[in-house]
C-alpha cells in the first residue's frame, strides 16, 4: 500500500513552484492542507488523509518546495519560512479557497507557526506536531545544554556537499535510519522504506531538503507575532531530539493553545498512534464543519 485508495493527485502551481498533492474529502468540505517535515514528503501523511476525509474535511498534503515531485529551487533563501508560507497560502487559492486550516509535523510545523503567526487572516486552525515555536525554540536552546547536543547536527549541515555524501551514501542508509532508529520497532516496513528511498534520489532532492536547514539564518526575527488562533500542540514525549518542555514554552506563544502529550509516542507520533492522534485532529477541527454546515460521518 502506497496511498489510500481514496487518495486523489494533482500537481498545482502555487507562488511560482508546481506542488505535488495528494489530497482526499469532498471537493466542498472545510480545507486542511497537511505539511510533512524532515525527511519525509506527502507521503508522510497516509495515515491521516482518510481519517480526515471520513470526517468531512477536504485534506490535501503537498510535497512542499524541495522534496519529492515538486519544484527544488536552488538557493538558500528559496527556503526561507516566509516564502515557504507563502506556498501555503498560494496553494489554497490555487484550490479556489482564502480559508483554511493547517495541520504541521516538524519542519512542516515550522511552517505552521509561520502561517499561524504571520497569516491568520487567511488561516483557521493549526495542528501542530512535534514542533517548537522557534522563538521558545532558541530561548530552550540557551537554557539546555542536552537540547544543544541534540540540535548539533543542525551545525554539519550548513556544510556544503559533505551533508549530501553522507545521507546519500549506501542508498541512503543514514536517512533510512533516522526514521527507523528513532521511532517505536516496526513503525515503518520494508515497503514504505522503498518509497521514501525512491522520494531521496530525486534529483536534486538532498541539496533542497537540505537547504531548509541552510536556510535557518533567514528565519532569525526579533520577535514574533503573538498567535491569536487556535493552536492544538501533539507532543510524542519520547521524541529523541526535542524536549517534551518545548510543548508548553511553546504553547505559551498562543493566546488559544493548548498541549496535548502522548507519553508513549516518539517524534514520529502520527505513524505511530495513527488512530489517536487522527481522532484529536479531527476533534480539533470539528468546529470547520460545524460552520461549513456539514455533519461528521
């Protein structure tokens, strides 16, 4: 099984890139764009695109800028998060809505923020996984020395050409390992591996998935919006390179947030505990189909 069957896939111009989508839902149900983070792509969100469609929401998952079949600009200001909010952005209208809601794991996560932050003019509600506000982010940096040491290898890869040897070496065992060796046994099979393995040797993929990172310089701001929307925060407590503190100092940067743990779960929390993590999305997005006027199925 590669994606639900249900799973429809259109690739769309948004702010001058083509995004790949996967999407599922009826075509008039409340919009829920989904953002994978570091190393995946829309494929990251499988679990989840059924559960939402089932619910009534229209969920579409984009291989964001840089990864998979979508555009891989070169540069690294090309993925600044503001420009790659702006693809969001740009993607719901090039799906003819000006609202919507947005669902972040990791990077995407990051993404979320900036969107929640900086554009709550046009979206809704933000479900974020396993992702640090960056500014609670950079404060827990100067207060943790374990959080620096597991953020370090943030630093090798602002290297030029040695990050992309090394993850690319032996059919990208590396990378391989950091889904597998940092999630709960059997979390991802053989099969989904090929598929992420097939995703990583896009050419040009490492360089631009790479340049995210690269691009960390860019995103530096004094200070940040205070988010005024509501904001769920899913934190899996067992996650190996953040701290389960950043959930609350990062939920202090909302004026509706609220924090959700599941202590059993890694960083990989949506693969892991699919179903409860599917159930409190769709309970935070219930209130899109309340206005929309549709009904949960």
């Amino acid at each position: 099984m590669i994606y639900p069957p249900e799973v429809e896939h259109q690739v769309l111009e948004a702010n001058g890139q083509r995004l790949y989508t996967a999407a599922a839902g009826p075509a008039d149900g409340p919009l829920v764009i989904l953002l994978h983070g570091f190393p995946e792509f829309s494929f990251g969100w499988r679990h989840q695109l059924g559960a939402l469609a089932a619910a009534g929401l229209r969920a579409v998952a984009p291989d964001q800028r840089g990864y998979g079949l979508s555009s891989k600009p070169k540069g690294h200001a090309a993925y600044a998060l503001p420009e790659l909010a702006r693809d969001v952005v740009a993607l719901a209208r090039a799906l003819g809505r000006d609202r919507f809601s947005v669902v972040g794991h990791d990077w995407g996560g990051l993404v979320a923020w900036q969107l929640a932050a900086c554009h709550d003019d046009t979206v809704q509600r933000a479900a974020i996984l396993n992702a640090p506000h960056p500014q609670a982010l950079r404060q827990h940096l100067w207060r943790s020395p374990t959080q620096a040491l597991r953020s370090a290898y943030i630093a090798f890869f602002q290297l030029p050409w040695a990050p992309e040897a090394l993850l690319g070496a032996h059919g990208h065992a590396l990378l391989e390992q950091a889904l597998v060796g940092s999630s709960r046994e059997g979390t991802f099979s053989e099969e989904e591996l090929r598929v992420y393995r097939d995703a990583w040797s896009q050419e040009g993929a490492l360089t631009s998935m790479l340049n995210w990172y690269r691009a960390i310089t860019l995103n530096r701001s004094a200070r940040w919006p205070r988010v005024r929307l509501p904001v769920r925060l899913l934190w899996g407590d067992r996650d190996s390179a953040l701290e389960a503190p950043l959930a609350e100092a990062s939920a202090a940067a909302c004026g509706q947030g609220e924090v959700i743990h599941l202590p059993q779960a890694t960083h990989w929390l949506h693969h892991e505990e699919p179903e409860r993590v599917n159930a409190l999305l769709v309970e935070f997005l219930q209130p899109l189909l309340s206005q929309a006027g549709t009904c949960q199925t």
